[in-house]
C-alpha cells in the first residue's frame, strides 16, 4: 500500500487530514479510515498487539533515565544517581525518600525480570506450538511452568 507508507511518512498529522477529508468527500469512507487509524494504532490509541506494551515500558524506562540524571546523577543503572540527589535540607525526609527510592528501583528490577520470565515462556510455547504443528500433531502440549 504506497498511499499507506507515504502517509506514514508524514505522520499522525497526515492520518487526521486524511480521515477528515474522507469525511469530507464521503462519510463511509473517512468512517474507514478513523477506524483504520484507530485499530492500526497509527492514531496512539487503540490495540496493536504486544509491542504497544512493549514500547510503552520503553518510553517509560526513557522518562526514569532522564529523571535520574535531572536528580543529579550519572544516569544509567539501577544504583545510579537517585541516592545522591540534592537535599532537602531534612533528614529524615532525606533518609525516607532513599529508601523509597531503592524499593522503587528492586521493584522495577524485579518487574523486568518478570516481563523477561513472561516473554520467555510465551516465546517457549509458540516455538513447541510450531514444532508439535510441524511434526503434525504429535507431541504432546506444552506443560505450564
């Protein structure tokens, strides 16, 4: 679909010209392309699979890289920066705001591990799905652990 790739090329701003000149030239038609935009997720909205969550832990992850090194830190890794931002001039708000600090940053760390363990074993189960489709059904399904 050229027109397809051309737009994508402009952007969303393209896709919201488009959509209201199809509504323009004919209302069926600009309501397909919204809800093209819309499920496509060329809109930011909508399902587009997986890699929507995927590319939202990323953005997420850039935003807490760029926080840590606005904190005063040398950005980075998981001990990095957070501990040795400026101080409030309290202590014990100080003291409070590091440790909350640590159990946000082994949360997250735990988090990605989790995700890792979770794509792993989805990645295991369509792998046997396709060599028990291949093998024509012989093997048995794979067991959940």
């Amino acid at each position: 679909m050229p027109i397809v790739a051309k737009l994508d090329e402009f952007g969303r701003g393209a896709w919201i010209a488009f959509t209201v000149l199809g509504f323009m030239v004919w209302w069926p038609l600009g309501l397909a392309t919204l809800a093209f935009t819309i499920g496509s997720g060329r809109m930011g909205c909508g399902y587009a699979g997986a890699g929507r969550q995927e590319y939202r832990m990323s953005r997420l992850q850039e935003k807490m890289d760029r926080l840590r090194s606005r904190m005063g830190g040398e950005g980075g890794g998981f001990g990095g920066g957070w501990h040795r931002g400026p101080s409030s001039g309290n202590r014990a708000f100080d003291e409070y705001r590091q440790e909350t600090l640590r159990r946000l940053e082994d949360e997250q760390r735990e988090f990605h591990d989790f995700l890792g363990r979770l794509r792993m074993a989805r990645d295991k189960a369509e792998f046997d799905q396709f060599m028990a489709d291949r093998r024509g059904g012989e093997a048995t399904p794979p067991t959940a652990g």
